[in-house]
C-alpha cells in the first residue's frame, strides 16, 4: 500500500513514524527525571503518544499543505510564535483528554502540566524541528552525506541536473519593477517546490529567476522529465492567482541533461555542496537553445536515449547544436506531452 502513495508523502509517513518515536523516548526521559518516586515512567505515555501525534501530524502534513500556506508565509519570528503557542496549547490539552477517557491517570500531572513539562517539551520538538528544519533546507541526502564526511574529497558521481528558467523575466521585471518582481519570485519558487520535493528532486540552486534541480542518475528514471511537466501543471492550477495579484500568468522552460561530475564540499564561512564538469556546463547551454528554438523542453539526443520513455511523452529531433563550451556538436531533442496526458488545469484555492 505505501508503494502506492506518493514519494513525499510516504517520506512524511516515515519522518512522523520516527519523529514520533523520538516523542515517547522523551516521554519516558521526562518520566525518570521529574515524575516523583514510585511512580513509573510509562504512565505519562499516552500524553505523549497523543500529544506527539497532534504535533507531528499538524508540522508534517498540515503546515506543508495548501491550508497551511498562510503560515509558512508569515516572517520566520511570527511563523515560530504559532508554533510554539499551538505546542504549548496541546500539552495541557493532551493531559485532560487522557484523564477524561482514563481517569486512573488523573492527577500524575496535576493540579496541571508543571512548568518542567513545557520546557522540556520545546526543548524536544525544538531540536527534532531543527532537524527537519536542516534536511528540508539541503535535502537529505545531502545532510546525510555531510554528517559523515561524504564529500569531504571529491567524489566523481552520475547526475542528472534539470534547469527550470521564468520565461520573459526581464519583461515582467521591468513591467512589474524591482520589489513586486521580487515578489513573485518568491511566490513563484514557493509554489515550485512541491513537484520537485514529489520527484525526489534535490534543489541544488537558485540562478537570478530559474533554479537547478538535480537527482542521482538512474537507468531509465523518467522522474526529471515529469518534474518539469508537474512544474508546468503547477502554475497553470495557479495561474488566476498570479494573474489578480501580479497581473502576469508565468511559464517556465527548462534544459536537461545528465552525466559524470564531481561533487566537493566546499568553502568555510559556509560550507555548500558543488558539482563540477562538463555535464552541468552542457545543461545550461542547452537552456540558452530551448529559449533560441522556442522549445518548454530541451535535452540531449544522448541523454534522452538512456531514460524510458512513456507513450504519453513526444521527442521531437532538433539536429545538431553547438554549445558554448564544449567542442563539437550536440544532438538536440525537444520533450513534450500529448495533449491527452496533461493534468486538468483547474485552479487552486
């Protein structure tokens, strides 16, 4: 059944199964230090467990949904405020739905919640936060591989890098001017981050008003192509919203392209993930071609012979290109979708 479910929401499925997990481990922490003597550590777990579902479940699921837009679009000190009030109300909340429906536990936390039980709770959904916090920021993956040095020395891998680019940016920058065009791009990332968290893309950038996605090379994996047309389907679900509020419906294009590069952690002051080589070099040259040709989507003849491709996705040939840079020329495809296959395009709330 979870193979059945999308990849995000099967990463949130795990992330609250673990986050969770660490919630009764400090349940019982709690129980050892400050429950008086006599009294086992276990009797306080069903706060915990209840309490820790009703976070995790509102932190991980709700507040990255549509109906927790409002909040995640608040300034960082008023959006951690919310949070912190909405934890601090569901301790004694726990304590007395508990106590209702089993009234043997009444009184282990009474006459309410100590000043002890709310600090300690922060402390806990504080640094699990922080956690999450980090890997949503660099990725998983990346965190992980920082943590134990991966990437310390270079190391060579297989990558495939999408670059997604705003189409007539430098219109609407001098249609909109310099503050409301900034707006945008910060709404315009924001709604682009979700189909490239669902196809377990790794945002590796952003370039002035395009960003680079990359995933590890799979034999065959349609995932960056079907990134791009979701990107697509995204902001046309969305485009009355731009349209009332920014006067402009934005389109994006995009170049793809994978291969050999190598990856380094570098600098001090702050310490980044960089991919180096020709494989990246080409990609962005080839967002130079899909803008000259008129194309959403271009992509290597090469590249595009080692991905298995769906009935629904049309290749159409460009010839050959030169692209600054690199030497000699390049066989160039352009990837579309039959019409059959897009996503209604409905608009969202």
């Amino acid at each position: 059944m979870l193979k059945s479910l999308r990849p995000r929401t099967r990463y949130r499925l795990l992330l609250f199964a673990v986050l969770w997990l660490v919630s009764m481990l400090s349940g019982l922490v709690y129980g050892l230090l400050f429950l008086p003597d006599g009294i086992g550590p276990w009797v306080i777990l069903d706060e915990v467990a209840l309490g820790g579902a009703i976070v995790w479940g509102v932190l991980l699921f709700l507040l990255p949904s549509r109906y927790g837009r409002p909040v995640r679009w608040l300034a960082f000190p008023v959006r951690l405020v919310v949070i912190v009030v909405f934890i601090l109300a569901m301790i004694p909340l726990t304590v007395a739905v508990i106590d209702l429906l089993d009234p043997s536990t009444e009184g282990i936390l009474s006459p309410a919640p100590t000043f002890s039980v709310y600090i300690f709770a922060l402390a806990v959904v504080a640094l699990a936060a922080l956690g999450v916090e980090l890997a949503r920021m660099i990725g998983p993956r990346v965190l992980g591989s920082v943590l134990i040095g991966r990437y310390q020395s270079p190391v060579e891998e297989d990558r495939v890098f999408l670059f997604v680019d705003l189409v007539g940016s430098t219109r609407i920058a001098q249609r909109l001017g310099p503050v409301r065009y900034q707006r945008l791009l910060c709404r315009f990332f924001f709604d682009l981050g979700e189909p490239v968290l669902e196809a377990g893309g790794e945002l590796y950038a952003y370039v002035g008003d395009g960003m680079i996605i990359s995933w590890r090379q799979r034999p065959g994996d349609l995932r960056p192509v079907t990134c791009f047309f979701d990107i697509q389907d995204t902001l046309d679900r969305n485009r009355r919203r731009y349209a009332a509020v920014f006067e402009v419906e934005p389109k994006v294009r995009g170049a793809l392209h994978g291969g050999p590069v190598v990856a380094a952690a570098c600098g001090d002051a702050r310490r980044a993930i960089v991919y180096f080589g020709e494989t990246l070099n080409a990609a962005a040259r080839l967002e130079e071609q899909a803008k000259k040709r008129a194309r959403d989507l271009v992509a290597t003849a090469d590249f595009v012979q080692r991905l298995d491709l769906t009935a629904g996705i049309a290749v159409e040939p460009l010839g050959p290109a030169e692209l600054r840079g690199l030497e000699g020329q390049t066989e160039l495809v352009a990837l579309s979708r039959l019409e059959t296959t897009k996503a209604p395009q409905a608009d969202a709330a």
